[in-house]
C-alpha cells in the first residue's frame, strides 16, 4: 500500500493504492495523522485505488475522524470501491464519514461540511 500526499489549495489529498489491511494500516495512519495535526484544515483521502480495507484499516479511518474533531478539520473520503464501501456500510460508518463520489465532488464540498462530525 503506498499514501501519498498532494496538496490542491488549502486541502491535502491523501492517494492510497493498495490493499489497506493490518500490515500496511500503520502506513496510512502515519500519514494521516501527521497531516491532521500539520494544521490543515481539509484532509481526503483517496480511495479509488484501494480494493481491499480490513477491520485495522477501518480503524485506522474511525481514529483520523477522532482526531479530525479534536484539530477541527473537515475531513472526508472519496473514490470507494464497491467492496470498500461495502465494508463501511455494513459497519454503519457510511453515515458518520463524509463520502464523495469523486475528487472534483470532494474537493468542491469538503469545506462546507460540518468539521469534525461523526462519532
């Protein structure tokens, strides 16, 4: 799994490709974390590229929206496979994240949802 980070503006996208699992999580937190706590105030993270998330990479996303109230910043995902949001669904997690279909949806809309909401 590799997280990269580019920035569009006053957002950090997040690109993930790989299989999100219990090996390659603790990548995805790294990145994650060190970018909610940089002091930006939007953060995406890119999903169209991952085809598998287990329950740690689940948690890795659960801990980054924690976080994402405690920094006040809005934070979503977009681009989920079929299999990806399956695994929220089933979890009910669909309704606590911000889900966008694509970037240019996430990009446009990220900053006019509620920061921080969720769990």
């Amino acid at each position: 799994m590799k997280a990269l980070v580019r920035k569009i503006e006053q957002i950090s996208i997040i690109d993930c490709s790989g299989d999100v699992d219990l090996y390659s999580s603790p990548q995805l937190r790294e990145t994650l974390l060190k970018e909610m706590r940089s002091g930006v105030q939007n953060v995406l993270i890119n999903m169209a590229d991952v085809p598998y998330i287990d329950s740690s990479g689940i948690a890795t996303l659960v801990e980054g929206l924690q976080l994402s109230r405690e920094t006040k910043t809005h934070f979503g995902l977009f681009g989920l496979r079929s299999n990806a949001r399956s695994v929220l669904e089933l979890a009910r997690l669909h309704k606590v994240f911000p889900l966008f279909d694509n970037e240019k949806d996430a990009v446009e809309r990220i900053s006019t949802i509620q920061p921080f909401g969720g769990l």
